[in-house]
C-alpha cells in the first residue's frame, strides 16, 4: 500500500500530521506540541525501524497495521474534532 501525501488546506489534518521524513529524529518536545503533532512523530518513529522500505521522497510505504492504526487515528481525531465544535 502506498500512502501519497497531498500538501495541506488551510485547515487540512495533514498540516498538523507533518508526514516527512525531517521528524525521524526529533525528540518529542513536551510544550506547545499538540496530541495530533505527537500522534504523527510517533507513527514516524515506529517506521524507523523499517526505514530502508521508505523513499526520502513524500511517497512513504507504510506496513499494513500501520496504515490501518494511521486511517484509524485520522478518523478518531476528526470524530475529535467534530465534537470539539459542537459544544
């Protein structure tokens, strides 16, 4: 499965899940760092480990548990953010 990544809108959840491989080495910081921010260092964390499957272009490979668990978190944080505007 190949995952592209479009560039963002302006409020698009790709802007704030920045997906490139530049955050492979970050730590996480504790301040100022969102739980959608700390959601995509993780996911870019956990692909370290099979990092000579991923191009350093945008087009990244992703495991198949990892694509659903990415598609899930995606789908959770927009149920998230829905609610968050409601009330």
């Amino acid at each position: 499965m190949t995952l592209r990544y479009i560039p963002p809108k302006k409020t698009d959840l790709f802007d704030i899940v920045k997906i490139r491989t530049e955050l492979f080495n970050q730590p996480l910081p504790s301040k100022g760092f969102s739980e959608i921010d700390a959601l995509g260092t993780i996911l870019l964390r956990g692909m370290q480990a099979n990092r000579k499957k991923y191009t350093k272009n945008i087009i990244i490979q992703f495991p198949k548990i990892a694509s659903l668990f990415f598609y899930l978190s995606v789908l959770l944080l927009k149920i998230v953010k829905l609610n968050n505007q409601r009330s």
